[in-house]
C-alpha cells in the first residue's frame, strides 16, 4: 500500500532523477539488457541506438515521481503507453523485470543514499504504477480478443498486395491466413507487425498506422522507406524483401489516437507519413458520408513524396470537402489548383476555429509548429489531438 511517507519520500528523491538524467536510464538499459537479454526481442533496439526510448524513459520516470500523488494527470500518458505495450504484447511478467533493474540501477548508482527507507518508498510505487499498466492492458488485449475478428497476442497474416503511394511510401495490405475475419478498429489507430528475419539478430516489432477504412477482411499500412544516418531495418525490409505469398505476423490494432465522431467540423493536418492515419480517417468519413465540414491539410517535401495525391483529392471533391497542399520545394510553374509553397499558413485558411476538431500526425517539430499556430488563432488545446511516432514526446 501506498502511503504518505512513501509518497513525500518519492517526491523529494524526484531531484535526484531529474539530476541523473540519461545516466541513469543508459545503465538501467545496459543492465537489464545484459541480464535479460531476451527482451531485445522485445524493445525497439533502433530506438536505443539513437537515444530515444532512454529519453522517453527518464521523462515517464521523472513525471510519476512528480505526480505520484495525482496520478490522474498521468491518465492520458497511461493510455497512450498502455496501447503500444500491447502492440508488443508486453506481460505482467515483463513488469517485474523492468521493476527488479530499476531498484537495481538506483542502488547501483547512489550508494549508500539509497536508503532502506527509500528503496521501500521506490518499490512500492513502482508496484502500484506497474499495477496500473497490467489491469489496463489486461482490459485491451480482452476488448481486442472479444471483438467479432479479433485476437489477442500474435496471428499469422500474408501479404496480399504491395502498392506504390509515392517515392518513398509504399501500401501493404494483409490478409488472415486463417481466412477469418478481422477485427475492426477506429480510424487513426496502429497494429504492429512482428518479424523475425536471418537479416536481423533479434525479432524487430513495429506499429505501423493503418491507412485504410475498417472492412472487416484485410489491413493495410503504409510505410515510409527510411533513409540517412539511422536507416529503418524493418521499413526497408518490408519495402525490398518482404514479397506478395509471405507471411508475418501481427498484432490487433490499437492506439488512443483516432478519430472519435464529436458531431463536429473536422481538421486533418499532416506532413510528411503523417498522412497515413489521416488517409484511415477520410476514407472512413467519406465511406459514412459524414455530415459535418472536413478540412484536409497536408505538407510535404516535393511532389514526388505526395502519398495518396490522387485519392485524397478524389475523395474531398467527391464530398465538396476543403483540401490544400504544401511542398517545400517545387520545380517553378508546376503548382495545381490547392497547392502552395512553404510551411501551411493557418491564418489564412477559413478554420472552424471554435466548433472543429483538429488531429495532427507528423514529425515532432512539424506538430509543434502547427499546434502553437492554432492555438494562436483561438483553437483550444483540448480540441487539438495528435499522434507521435516512436517513443512519445510532449509538444
């Protein structure tokens, strides 16, 4: 049980984390991979190489401790963590793992500070936190498996079509080899997509968005090819390797970003493979025939990287919906009718600024950037909702 001491323990120790910063999440990871390093498997081990997940970590670690007695402002956090948990179909028992080298690294690290008085307040609260995450992941992955088509843990899929959407995205869609149904999902939300490979050392899961209305019988994800210093091994292998007959597995949609009918104006804006979830949302509200205005936004590098240009125009003018382009660079004399250049120029743009509801899907500083501008313009941030790739940050 969690009582006050524990809690005013928590509190005051909370300066010596945010002090500690990455050191102590580079030898909690470092341990606990060296210990177990079955969970390799497991976690994102690009994102370690770069930094992120360590990141991520330090920030969920520094803002329990911080709101250990208002658990409640974490609510939105723990949703968000506790659907991509499940993507990787994460068990109680991984809990106590995790919780076992967290102690571990504190004692490591503090010494003698590491009091026995501490180390109680830290394990309690972690156990109470832990808790948290099991009994709300148990209730996804048994909402996920009593759905008409649904599952829990991993299922065997194969890929039925692999599609070009621009020069760098490509379509994948999935069938159960199984030949049964699929469960539906709300527009906006992730599956993951497990594979095991002799070109990786370790099993690589990822979540990918699914770019595509519910129907019941197939997925499809749309996948960016990513290039540079820290290249995707799984988005790369999926774009030169992975071929229409073989199979992988996946895992249930989830994810608490999606599109939640507010009977409401509507504002998609995205950049870049942002697109992708904000493709799921205007097909799926075309396919209703969704009575309130829609505004469709969208920014990219050049022409050549516009993903589903054809069909999202199509489809708006199909509904007499709003629908604007930006690139960053363009050959002159090149530009359509709803297309600009330069970053998107809210102020110009007829927004319902008090009535809609925004979703945002992009890169972090793109998010940032749009976010701010809106709420310049008087859009409050309660009806502003985003999706972050990768470990979460904070706009």
């Amino acid at each position: 049980m969690l009582t006050k001491q524990h809690i005013d323990i928590v509190k005051s120790t909370s300066t010596i984390i945010e002090q500690g910063g990455s050191t102590i999440t580079e030898h909690f990871y470092a341990r606990m991979f060296r210990e177990n390093p079955e969970l390799k498997h497991i976690f994102n081990m690009s994102n370690q190489h770069t930094g992120r997940q360590k990141v991520a970590l330090f920030e969920a670690i520094l803002a329990y401790a911080k709101n250990i007695d208002n658990l409640s402002a974490l609510k939105a956090a723990v949703e968000r963590i506790a659907n991509k948990h499940t993507s990787f179909h994460i068990q109680a028992a991984h809990y106590d793992i995790v919780g076992h080298h967290l102690i571990e690294t504190f004692r490591e690290l503090l010494g003698a500070d590491f009091t026995p008085d501490i180390e109680d307040a830290w394990t309690t609260a972690y156990g109470v936190l832990a808790d948290i995450f099991i009994n709300r992941e148990a209730d996804i992955y048994q909402e996920n498996a009593n759905k008409i088509g649904g599952w829990k843990g991993k299922r065997a899929f194969r890929l039925a079509s692999k599609t070009a959407e621009s020069s760098l995205v490509t379509s994948f869609v999935f069938m159960p080899v199984d030949e049964q149904a699929v469960a539906d999902f709300r527009p906006g939300q992730y599956l993951g997509i497990e594979i095991s490979s002799e070109q990786f050392e370790h099993t690589e899961i990822r979540q990918y968005s699914l770019s595509d209305k519910p129907n019941g019988k197939s997925y499809r994800i749309s996948v960016k090819r990513e290039l540079g210093e820290h290249q995707g091994k799984v988005s790369n292998y999926l774009h030169d390797e992975l071929n229409e007959g073989d199979v992988v597995d996946l895992h249930a949609p989830v994810g608490d970003f999606y599109f939640a009918d507010k009977q409401s104006p509507v504002v998609l804006i995205s950049a870049g493979v942002g697109v992708t979830p904000m493709q799921s949302m205007l097909e799926f509200k075309s396919d209703i025939k969704y009575p309130h205005p829609v505004t469709y936004l969208h920014a990219c590098e050049n022409v050549q990287q516009h993903s589903f240009a054809m069909r999202t125009a199509a489809l708006c003018e199909q509904n007499k919906w709003t629908h604007h382009t930006w690139f960053r660079e363009v050959e002159a004399n090149t530009l359509q009718q709803n297309q600009s250049v330069g970053l998107i120029d809210f102020a110009h743009i007829e927004l319902p600024k008090q009535t809609g509801h925004f979703y945002l899907c992009g890169p972090v500083g793109f998010m940032k950037f749009a976010k701010t501008e809106l709420e310049k313009l008087g859009v409050c941030s309660s009806r502003i909702h985003y999706e972050v790739f990768g470990p979460h940050a904070q706009l």
